[in-house]
C-alpha cells in the first residue's frame, strides 16, 4: 500500500495538508439547486472536495423488514430514500459544476450502476461507507477502476477492514486510505475511539482519517493532532431543518471555523524536530542569564564568585561557564554590570 496518494492536484499522507471533505449527503433535500448552494459553501469554508451518496432505494434496502412483531412490513425509510436519491442527471451538472469552482466532486457509490456512472463521468477518486465494506463484489468493481479508495470502516472489526484491504489490493489497486469513524448518528464521544486511527496507521502504512458525525470540531481537530491526512464531516445551511442528515451536520460557519482550527493545528504541529523556531531565537538572549560583573573588576584581579552574578540577559558567557571563570584573572577591567565574555578573563 502506499503511504502517499494523490487525488488530483493534492497529495495525501502524512506531512501534506489534511484533505477536507465537506459530506453534503442528502441535506440537498432534493433540490439542485440548493445542492449548488451548499458546494459553493462548502468549497468558501475551506473543502478540499465535496461528497454526494449515490444510491437508488432499491439498490440500497429492501422493499420489507420484519416488524416488532416479526412480520414483513413495508420499510418505512423506502420512501424517504426514493425522495433523496440524486438523480442520474445530476452527477454529471454537479460534476461540472465542481469544476467550474474548483472544489474536488466525489460521490460514495451504493451499487454497481452508480459506481460504473462515476466512473464513466471521470470521478477521481470513490468513497465507500462503511456498510460497504463488506460488499465484496462493489469492493472488486471500485478497486478495478485503478483510482484511489477512501474506505470508511465504522463499526469494522480489524480483520474485517484487512479482509476488504486484501480485495482491494487484489485488484492492483494500492491507493488505499482508511477513515476510522463511529458508525452512529451522532455517537457519543465514548463510542468515538479515535486512537483506532492510528492502530489503522500502524498496521496498513496508508493514509488514515476521520469520518466524524460528533458534535462540534473536537473530534476532528483531535483526529488530525493524531495523525489524520483526512477529516470527512457533514455539512448543512440549518441543522433545524427536515431530513436525516441535517440534525448531526455543521452548519457552513462552524465549518469553515473547523477547517481554520485544522489549518492553525497543521502550522502548530510543525515538523517535530526540537529546535528554536526562527522567531524565538531572540528569545535565547532575551531569556537567559549570563555572568555579568557585580562590582567593577579591575585588571589583573582574580575573580571570586562575590564579584559576579547571573542575570538576563545573555550577551556574555553562560552560567555554564560560572566554574571556569572563578579563580581567573581578569585580563582588562570590567565595570560592574557588565558581562563577562571570554576575552575578559585568563581561561
């Protein structure tokens, strides 16, 4: 697998910027328009690419399930999803779209007609949800594409995730990166485990990140001081209107304040070198002490630690010094409160 993949013009992995994925889902309600809308949003808040869900109801659930009772019933959510579905049309106008702007399109395909359909529209890389990750004959039909896979594993066993791993790669395909996230909605922040992530880091050497339904940027952030090349979050104009996805999304300013928190964090965890950085290197001086003269020294005089003290700042020998100097002559006169510097003295 490879440690680096690029979708587009960016690069993913570690030391590169996170790769922000603004999930607009189905809080399109429906509506182009308002599906345009929250793409530009998203893309002025900072994403890096967008994402849709491709589905058809009947491709995704069946028509029945068993009700309390045991009988089959008619499933309740068939409806709702028929309503939500995006339309075969728009994927290519939404594509376009994306471009025009400049925002990267993905779109996590639930079948395999959806899957073809993005594939033939040119899609860059595909995002698989979770559900998915044990749909082995989506997981060939992606992975044969030879384009990057973003594959959410909530609610995955380990194995499960190397197992769907192990038919990727199968394929030929070793752009791979794994989203760690809690498949709940929302979760609760004990259901969250975001230290998973890195076990997925340890053991695949891929990309990692965060798919994240929790409240607020906490956890996002979190992931990223962690080691997350990418952070998938819902985004919504008003969490108080109708749909399943609005309820748990940001809204587009609390987005664009987490993708400002992740990009202050990026510049914050630097390149974990220890070293001054360049603007504290007055700081060496303006910080720490140097021996300076307590009284005037006279030339000639040996030194005695009465005739010296350490004080800020440090524009003479270092405390570290202190050892060498007592004992000394002094080779001109020093007056006092002045530092001591090498050439002051008989070393």
């Amino acid at each position: 697998m490879k440690s680096v993949i690029r979708i587009g013009n960016r690069e993913i992995g570690s030391g590169r910027p996170t790769y922000i994925i603004a999930e607009i889902g189905s809080n399109h309600d429906s509506d182009i328009k308002r599906a345009m809308e929250l793409i530009k949003a998203a893309k002025d808040a900072g994403a890096d690419a967008i994402k849709l869900q491709s589905f058809t109801a009947e491709g995704l659930i069946n028509n029945l399930r068993p009700d309390e009772s045991g009988a089959w019933v008619d499933h309740p959510a068939f409806p709702i999803l028929e309503k939500l579905t995006v339309p075969e049309q728009w994927h290519a106008e939404l594509m376009e779209f994306c471009n025009k702007i400049g925002v990267t399109f993905l779109s996590a395909p639930f079948e395999a007609g959806r899957a073809e359909l993005l594939n033939e529209l040119g899609m860059e890389a595909f995002k698989l949800a979770s559900g998915e990750i044990t749909n082995e004959p989506l997981l060939k039909q992606i992975a044969g594409f030879k384009k990057p896979v973003i594959l959410s594993t909530g609610a995955a066993y380990l194995e499960e995730v190397k197992r769907a791993v192990d038919i990727i790669k199968r394929e030929g395909n070793f752009e791979i990166a794994l989203l760690h996230c809690a498949s709940l909605y929302p979760p609760s922040y004990e259901d969250v485990n975001i230290r998973s992530m890195a076990t997925l880091k340890e053991v695949f050497r891929c990309p990692v990140g965060f798919s994240d339904h929790t409240p607020g940027s906490t956890i996002p952030v979190a992931a990223v001081a962690l080691g997350a090349s990418i952070i998938e979050k819902h985004i919504t104009f008003d969490r108080g209107l109708k749909g399943p996805d609005h309820p748990y999304a940001m809204e587009v300013h609390e987005f664009k304040a987490m993708v400002s928190e992740i990009r202050n964090l990026e510049s914050a965890l630097g390149d974990g070198v220890k070293r001054p950085s360049r603007n504290e290197m007055g700081e060496r001086v303006g910080a720490r002490r140097s021996i300076y003269a307590k009284v005037d020294i006279n030339e000639g005089a040996v030194i005695s630690p009465e005739m010296v003290k350490l004080v800020r700042h440090a524009y003479g020998l270092e405390p570290k010094d202190l050892s060498l100097v007592i004992g000394k002559k002094a080779l001109k006169r020093v007056s006092m409160n002045m530092p001591v510097r090498r050439d002051d003295i008989c070393l």
